[in-house]
C-alpha cells in the first residue's frame, strides 16, 4: 500500500510534542490542552509559540471545558472567541463539536462558527461519535459547511469501526472528508485503511514519560486524573516515523 495522498495528522499538548510530530514526518497537527480529559482549548501562548516553530498545518482544538458537548450560551462565547484567537495567532484551522441536548448535531451554531472561522479549515471533533445515527449526523455536518470530521465510527477504535468508517467515507463523497481516529498504530495502520479508504487518519502516539523532577513530594496532587503528577506523555519523533513507515510499507 503507498502512502501516497494519505494525511497524518498527529494531537498533542505540547510544545516539544508538536515539534516532535513535525519531525516525524506528520502533515498537521492538531494541537490541544490537557488531553487527559481529551484535550481541550490550548493557551495563547501555546498556539503562538507552536506556530512559531513548526511549519506543518496545525489545528487549534476549540473545547472551553471537558466533559458532554452541550454548551451554554456563556460557553459558546468562549469558543467564538477561541476560533477568532486561533486564525489571528496563525492557525490552519480549529477543530470543535457542538451537541443539543438530545445529542444532535447543533447545526445553526456549528454554522455560525464555521462561518467565523474562515477562510481556515473546520474540524468537526469526536462529538459526532456521541451522537446516535450517524448518517444522520453526517448529513447535518454537511449542511454547517465543516471541511471534516473526525471519527472512529461510534466505536472505542477505529478498528472496531472500520465498517461503519466504510461507509461514511462512502456516503460523504469529497466533503467532508472522514478523517479516521481512535487506536491507530503501526500495527493496524494499513489495515484500517484498507478497511475504510479513509485518506486522512488522527493518531495521539502517546508514550508515558517520567518527571524530570528529582525532589518529589508523593502525598499531594494538583488534580491529575491519575493522581501521579511526576508522569507525563509525550510523542516521541521516532514513533511517528514509524507509524508512517508502517503505512506506506507494501502489504505482507
């Protein structure tokens, strides 16, 4: 199988990451806070300090706060002006999920920042895997203008959806493209691609990484989910590289 026309596109939340994923042969990055609580709105500084050192596309995640996708108007303020901070720090585009309360797509404020984003790309996130039919959702995706969607299918991994990632791609045509995710490896890279004819796949890559710190103080946490605050998860360049090289290797 070549890798020809395949887009990798690696999520971090951190600097050295985002470099990382760059020099690993990544073609964007999606760029995040706290992806322990599976990421949400990076700081400022992040993003200008990200744009600043890697030249490959990078997506801004637009998420005020972890949790359901069903934000209040307070909150949806926040993410307007997330989009319009991410375009004038110099991103390619920014990456958000709008539910109702029934776990609809909310197209009118979808389309509302869709609209403000441009002329940079839109992501629509995961949230479309949190809803409950969808071709549905694809079809009211369609109508707010986003250029992609990331999904596994509705399921924990792209694997287990890859049947249901079939026929999305299959249905949604050129746009949006479906942008597959969820446990993609070395080991299961082509075969989700296979499986799917996705062209674009979202990896995370994470490998856990100790704390530099030599003095550490174990009976206090700041509020990691782990209650471990001397581990941390990076990507590593090389597991990129290899990821890449998995892909693009002929079939066994």
């Amino acid at each position: 199988m070549s890798i020809t026309g395949l887009t990798v596109e690696v999520c971090v939340d951190s600097l050295d990451s985002a470099i990382a994923a760059e020099r690993g042969g990544a073609k964007r990055v999606e760029l995040s806070g706290s992806l322990v609580e599976g990421g949400v709105t990076p700081s400022a500084g992040l993003i200008a300090t990200a744009r600043q050192k890697i030249s490959v596309g990078l997506q801004i995640m637009v998420r005020p706060r972890a949790g359901d996708f069903y934000y209040s108007a307070d909150e949806f303020d926040v993410m307007r002006r997330d989009v319009l901070m991410a375009k004038q720090l110099g991103a390619d585009g920014v990456v958000f999920g709008i539910l109702d309360a029934d776990a609809n797509i909310d197209i009118q404020r979808t389309r509302a920042l869709v609209d403000l984003a441009r002329p940079i790309e839109v992501t629509y996130h995961r949230a479309f895997d949190m809803t409950a039919d969808l071709f549905r959702s694809l079809q009211q995706v369609m109508e707010t203008g986003a250029d992609r969607i990331l999904t596994s299918g509705g399921t924990q991994t792209a694997v287990e959806g890859a049947e249901i990632l079939r026929q999305l791609v299959q249905q949604a045509g050129k746009r949006p493209v479906i942008m597959a995710c969820g446990g993609i490896t070395d080991q299961n890279v082509q075969a989700v691609i296979r499986k799917t004819a996705v062209r674009e796949i979202h990896v995370g890559l994470r490998t856990p990484a100790a704390s530099p710190m030599r003095y550490r103080k174990e009976n206090i946490s700041m509020g990691t989910l782990e209650g471990n605050e001397y581990q941390r998860f990076i990507v590593l360049e090389d597991k990129v590289a290899q990821l890449i090289r998995a892909a693009s290797a002929p079939d066994a």
